[in-house]
C-alpha cells in the first residue's frame, strides 16, 4: 500500500481458528467480507459494496468445477480431514456441521405454542434436509447428568459444573475445589439435590 491515507488494505487467507487474522477484522467491523468456499452455503452468501453477488444459489454448488470436481474436494476431504478442509476450502475455522459433535446428530426443540421454522441441516451424503424443531414436553420423564470435573490438584480448577438433557436445567452447581478429595465428597450431595428438584425450561 503506497498512501496510508487513501490506501485499502486486502487480507487474503484461509480460516485457521475464530481468532485467526480474518476473525479479528471480522470482529472489529470496518472490512468488507468475501468469502467464496469450495462448496457453496446458502447461509453465507456474500456480496461486496461494489455491487457483486455470489452466482451460485444450490447449497453444495462448486466454486469452481473445472479445477476442483466433486470427486476432487472428496478426495482432499478424505486426506485433510473435517477441521483443515474447512479451513482451506470452506473459509471456516470449524467445520460447518461441527467437529466432534456433528450437527445432523441433533434434533431442535422449541417452546410449547411456538411454530418456529425448520431447521436446515446438511446430511454426510450431501443432501439437505430441513427438521422440524419438536415441542417440548411439559416434564421429562428422565434425566440425565453430565460432569465437567478437574482432578488434578492445581491452584486453579475449572468449576464443576451438572447439565442436564435438551440443555433443561434444574441447578448448576458451581465450586472451586482444589482438593480432589472435597470434590468428590461434594459430588454425592449434588446429585441427591438436582435429582430432587422440578425441572425448569430454559
């Protein structure tokens, strides 16, 4: 850039992680955002203030199939993995149906009386599929508790922390507990009081 004053600064890259360079400008706002993945999103569609729009319209449409075929970004997909083809080829920093926790796994839920839109969700054969998010039930017949505990004796512990099914919480018990030995005497307690008590929609 010759004139700092009348320049324009253009970052070109790939996505590497939701604090990379690109997601630091995305944040601050001030910059234009054009992002063209290998296979197109229909929820990221871009133009720029110069007027262009993004051609393609049909999700999984290819940027540029001459270079890269289907069978192409398979193979890429394949030998880089979720993570790094998101990277390279979707401008993601994450993949899109999510990494250890793939998005297609999960249904939607939503408040009793409302009707809200489904819900589009890109299956692993290409396909897309729109769920229905379902009612909430009044009360669940069952619950069922995960832990996120620390054992290791430092003098910082990340809290304990109790969730429930479908994110239906009745407490969230939180302590900070250096000592391993208080934390699991503090665990058979915990159960006993969020298993007793009614449960609380979010």
């Amino acid at each position: 850039m010759i004139c700092l004053t009348k320049g324009h600064k253009v970052v070109i890259q790939q996505r590497l992680h939701e604090s990379d360079l690109t997601g630091d400008l995305l944040q601050r706002g001030g910059h234009a955002h054009l992002c063209l993945p290998a296979e197109f999103e229909p929820d990221r569609r871009y133009g720029t203030s110069i007027g262009w729009q993004a051609p393609r319209t049909e999700a999984g449409a290819l940027l540029c199939p001459q270079r890269f075929s289907q069978t192409a970004l398979e193979e890429y997909q394949t030998a880089l993995g979720s993570y790094r083809y998101a990277g390279q080829f979707q401008q993601r920093p994450a993949p899109a149906d999510g990494g250890m926790l793939k998005r297609h796994w999960w249904g939607y839920w939503q408040p009793r009386g409302v009707n809200l839109p489904p819900v589009t969700v890109k299956l692993p054969n290409g396909t897309i599929e729109l769920r229905k998010a379902v009612e909430l039930p009044i009360r669940f017949g069952s619950q069922i508790q995960s832990w996120d505990m620390a054992f290791k004796n430092t003098a910082f512990q990340p809290s304990p922390a109790a969730r429930q099914q479908h994110d239906n919480l009745s407490e969230l018990p939180r302590a900070h507990c250096p000592d391993p030995q208080q934390r699991l005497r503090a665990l058979p307690r915990s159960i006993v009081r969020i298993s007793a008590a009614p449960t609380t929609q979010l």
